[in-house]
C-alpha cells in the first residue's frame, strides 16, 4: 500500500518549461525547516523539475507552513 500523498493534474500533456522534456509523475522530497517527506508530483525526468499545482502550493503547502511556524 502507497501511502505517498499525489498531486497530479486531472488532464493535460505536460512539458518542462526549461528543457521541454515530458513530465511524468515522480517521487520528491519535500523540505521545510528541518522537516521532511515525500510526495508525488509531475517531473521532468530529464532535469528534475516539478510541477506544484497552485492549490497545493497556496493551500496545502501554506498551511503545513503555518503549523510548522506555530510550533
């Protein structure tokens, strides 16, 4: 069982907007202070790039942020 939270877009053929390779979803390691984990997101395979949907970097990641900061 996968326990790896995923945030992939529902449609849509992504490319890298630096190298121009096709995304694919991929496992990354997501840091904030001396917190860790890992999520999947689309990548490029080529130069590791990812795409962070804005409702997960506006919302989800925001808020993490600011239990992390409470703390």
């Amino acid at each position: 069982m996968n326990d790896t939270p995923t945030y992939l877009p529902e449609s849509g053929d992504w490319s890298c907007a630096a190298c121009g390779e096709k995304l694919t979803p991929g496992s990354v390691a997501v840091t904030y202070l001396q917190g860790g984990f890992t999520i999947t997101l689309m990548t490029c395979q080529k130069c590791g790039l990812s795409l962070v949907p804005e409702h997960l970097a506006v919302g989800k990641m925001f808020e993490v942020e600011q239990l992390l900061e409470d703390k």
